[in-house]
C-alpha cells in the first residue's frame, strides 16, 4: 500500500481503519491500549469529532510510552510491533517453540507481518495531520452560506428577478474546538539501540536488525521467525532465566552475584556438576536429591550450579508438597526448546512421578532423609575442622577481610567446643560475622 505520510486523511484513516481488523495470529495486540486508541482515533476523524480524535492521538501516544515495550528501535510504534512479533507469546510463537509447524498458523503470520509491516509506516505527525486536514475540512463547511433574502435584495438590486430557492435540509455539524493546537506528538526518540539486557540478546539483535533493515518485505521472513522460536523459545524465557514458581506461576529471580553466595562443599558440588552436564548433553535424565543436614549449605549447591551454567534455565521452587503441584510447570517447560533444572528447596518434598518429567527438565530435590526414589543421590557430610575452617576463610575473603590463619582458627575451635561440634556452611557465617564486628 502507498505511504500513510502521502495519504489525505480519508484515504489513511480507513486504510488504518480497513487493516486493523485483518490481523488473526497477532489479533491479540488489538487489545493492547496503543491500538484500541488508534482505533478510537481513526473512528472519531471518520465522524468529524475532532475533540475525542485529538484525545484518542494523545492517549496512543501516553500508551507508547508507558507500556513498558522494549527501546530498540528508535521509534514507539515500531518497538510495539517488534515487542508484540518477537517478545510476546503469541499463539505462532507457542507452537514454533514445542517444534510444531502449523501450516494454517505458518499462513496467518505472513498475512498478519504483511500488515503489521504497512502499519509500521505510520508515524505520530502523520496520523495527527489526518486530524488537522479533518478539521480544515469542517471548519470552511461551517462557515454560512448567503441565504435566499440575501440573494433576494441582490438580484433586486441588479434589476432582474430570483425566486427563492428551497433550502435542503443539512446534517447536524459535530461541534468543533475554536483552537486545535499545530503541535503533532512524536513517535521519534533516537536511534537504533539494543536497550536493556535479554538473556537471548544474541538472537534478538539478529532478529531486530532483520525487521528494521530488512526493507518492507516482512512476510519472506516468516520462517525465520519460526526458526528463532524453535531454538530459543518464547515468552519470559527470551528474557530471564532464573524463576521461581510459587501460587502456580512463574516470577523472574534476581542474577545471584558470586561473591554473595555462600562456599559449597566442593567434592559434592563437583558431583552434582557433572551429572548436570550429563543431562545436558542428553546421556542421563535422572532426577537427583541432595541429602543432608541442615545448614550444610545444599540451597547454596543449586545457586552455584545455576550460576556456572548460564545455558541451563533455573526453576526455584521453595515449597512444594507433592509433585502434583508441579503439573502445571511440566506442562509448561516441555513446550519449551531450552533446558531446564527444577530446584525443589522443602524438606517436606514427598518424591515424584518420573513419568511426569518431560526430556528437558532435570529436577534437583534437597532434603534432610533421603528418598528412595531418586537414583541419583549426593549425600553432603558435615564437616570437619579443617573443612570448617576453610570455609570460614572463603567468607572472610569474599568480603574483603583479611585475617591470620591462627585467629580465624581459634575462633572455629571457640565455636567447635561452645556448640558441641556443630560445623556447618550457617556456622561458617557466624562465625565469620562475628570475626568482623
């Protein structure tokens, strides 16, 4: 179609009017309070009520702003777009991710990006120029027409004869504003830019600089849009990578930061690490449970893995009493590309049905007695003095203190003999903090 910025405003307010209403796969961004606007914008330019127009262009462009989609591209409409195509779980998007290539769905993206790439052409000067030109319009229809005794006394006055014409009856003018200010909003804020952190940055800059220099042809690439949801997934998981599922969804995890997380037990971590690998490599899918006492620091154990494995996606479940409450989170990880680990933190954890757990989940229990279900079992000892020791340091130094071997060893056999033996990753911090104060 011909560029909104060369069309009057009938020609593009229902050629916006005409598009909207086509879109199928992505109909779901109709909802989303920018394009109700447009709409309601376009429609009041349509009736001549100029004053909901102006407030309509306004709105859409308060939505723009506030609506929290992604600064990448330089301009609002063109970050909601892309924010809607690539971000958001639309229904191509799902299917792509679980590998299932919907041909009926496959043809409804290319017809909604052939859209949505005309729709992208539209600019905030243009669309309220449409409200100007509408209101020029209007304006010189108000102005009075001679009546027929005006007509009357000036043929009399030249010398010949008029009969008086019947007047037509006329349709109610919609009331217009005395003043329409000339400012347009902008839609422009600066140039193409990746804003913000995405853990599939790597992708999604691909991605985006395909769609904004690709030329206007976007339905060509529809299949590399299926292609990037098939290996990277869709929704949230674009986006972060450490979750935890409580109240049956899923709530993004702040990055853990090395120096804060507390020392593991190192042979039993190494262990746990190289079973995780297995899993990702696709050579083993046993579930495994960490066993131990409490304050032995195996919370601290699924943290660290999630750190040194970025590729692996965490799922941090603080209570769960039956596998049963996991279905939903099952159901939603298998349809995802991306592997995953599970972490199940609640002592109370009453096993699992393996059935349940797709392919790409490793689930990962701690709890103080182990269950015989899991085949996979790291049981993490207490320590011993020195062990206790060493761990003691490590926190010391993470922080930044320096303190003789000799001092932080008499406070540990302080502590040994005060709480008749109990050496564990909490006592460590105790002890530790006490060294400091």
């Amino acid at each position: 179609m011909r560029d909104f910025r060369d069309c009057s405003w009938d020609e593009g307010t229902e050629a916006i009017l005409a598009l909207l209403p086509r879109l199928t796969v992505m109909r779901g961004m109709l909802a989303s309070k920018p394009m109700r606007e447009l709409q309601r914008c376009c429609e009041a330019v349509v009736e001549g009520n100029i004053r909901a127009a102006a407030d309509a262009c306004f709105s859409m462009t308060s939505a723009l702003l506030r609506g929290g989609y992604r600064r990448i591209s330089g301009d609002l409409l063109m970050d909601l777009i892309l924010h809607k195509l690539l971000l958001e779980p639309h229904p191509f998007a799902r299917e792509a991710a679980a590998n299932r290539l919907d041909e009926a769905l496959y043809r409804g993206i290319k017809d909604d990006m052939e859209l949505l790439s005309a729709l992208r052409r539209l600019d905030g000067e243009t669309l309220y120029r449409f409200i100007q030109e509408r209101y020029k319009e209007l304006k010189q229809k108000l102005r009075p027409n001679r009546d027929s005794a005006t007509r009357l006394a000036e043929a009399a006055w030249g010398g010949g004869a008029l009969r008086p014409e019947k007047e037509e009856p006329q349709e109610p003018m919609p009331k217009l504003p005395a003043y329409l200010p000339a400012a347009a909003p902008s839609w422009d804020y600066g140039e193409e830019e990746l804003r913000g952190n995405y853990v599939a940055d790597e992708a999604l800059e691909e991605m985006y600089h395909r769609f904004l220099e690709g030329g206007p042809d976007w339905q060509g690439m529809a299949e590399d849009v299926w292609n990037f949801f098939a290996a990277y997934g869709c929704g949230v998981f674009l986006k972060e990578r450490m979750f935890e599922w409580r109240r049956g969804g899923l709530f993004p995890m702040e990055e853990l930061r090395t120096e804060e997380m507390p020392p593991v037990p190192d042979r039993e971590y190494r262990e746990f690490l190289d079973h995780a690998i297995e899993f990702m490599r696709g050579s083993c899918m046993d579930p495994v449970q960490i066993v131990g006492a409490a304050g032995m620091g195996k919370t601290s154990m699924l943290f660290a893995l999630a750190e040194e494995l970025p590729e692996l996606r965490f799922i941090y479940v603080p209570e769960c009493r039956s596998i049963n409450e996991l279905a939903p989170l099952m159901h939603i990880l298998r349809d995802q590309p991306l592997k995953f680990m599970v972490a199940i933190d609640d002592p109370a954890f009453c096993g699992f049905a393996e059935r349940m757990l797709p392919a790409n989940v490793l689930l990962a229990a701690v709890s103080e007695n182990a269950d015989p279900r899991f085949k996979k079992r790291i049981r993490v000892r207490e320590l011993r003095l020195e062990g206790f020791i060493d761990c003691v340091q490590r926190i010391l130094d993470r922080r930044g203190a320096e303190l003789p071997r000799d001092i932080v060893r008499s406070a540990c056999v302080d502590h040994q003999v005060d709480s008749k033996g109990e050496l564990t990753v909490a006592a460590a911090f105790a002890v530790a903090d006490g060294l400091m104060s």
